[in-house]
C-alpha cells in the first residue's frame, strides 16, 4: 500500500529558488525551468532535470543573445576558447 513516489522533489521546500540567473522550479512538470529576456522578449528554453543543466541553457542563450555579461559561468566555456 505504498502511495507513487513523485518523479523529483525540490531541493528545499514549496518556494524553491535557484542561485542561477534564469533557472527557476516548475512544480507543476517537477523540473527545473530556464527562460532569459532580451530586449523586453522572453525567450523559453526548456524544462531541464537538474539545476545546473538549466543554468548551462540560460548561459548559452546569453551567449547567443550577445549578453555574455549575464551567464552564471565562464561565458568563453560555450565558444570553445576556453582550455
């Protein structure tokens, strides 16, 4: 009589933040959501199964926005310039 175990829990509680620029919690799907606005338009870049997979896809939209001042990392990482 075991009830179905959800597919993820947040790392905290209800209102889960992330230290990541663009990354946020969406309870509803149990993933982690990236989304970044340029120029007054919300770009949507998916839902992702960790934290940091969300940040790596708000970091390369920040880089191909041409606002590599935003990233949450090494902005050089997704160019391919860095060692």
């Amino acid at each position: 009589m075991s009830a179905p175990a959800k597919r993820r829990r947040p790392p905290v509680d209800r209102d889960v933040t992330s230290p990541y620029r663009g990354v946020h919690w969406c309870s509803s799907k149990q993933l982690w959501r990236a989304e970044i606005e340029v120029n007054g338009t919300r770009h949507r870049l998916g839902r992702h199964e960790s934290m940091s997979a969300a940040a790596e896809a708000y970091d390369a939209a920040a880089v191909k926005f041409c606002v590599p001042e935003r990233c949450n990392f090494d902005p050089h990482r997704h160019h391919g310039d860095a060692p």
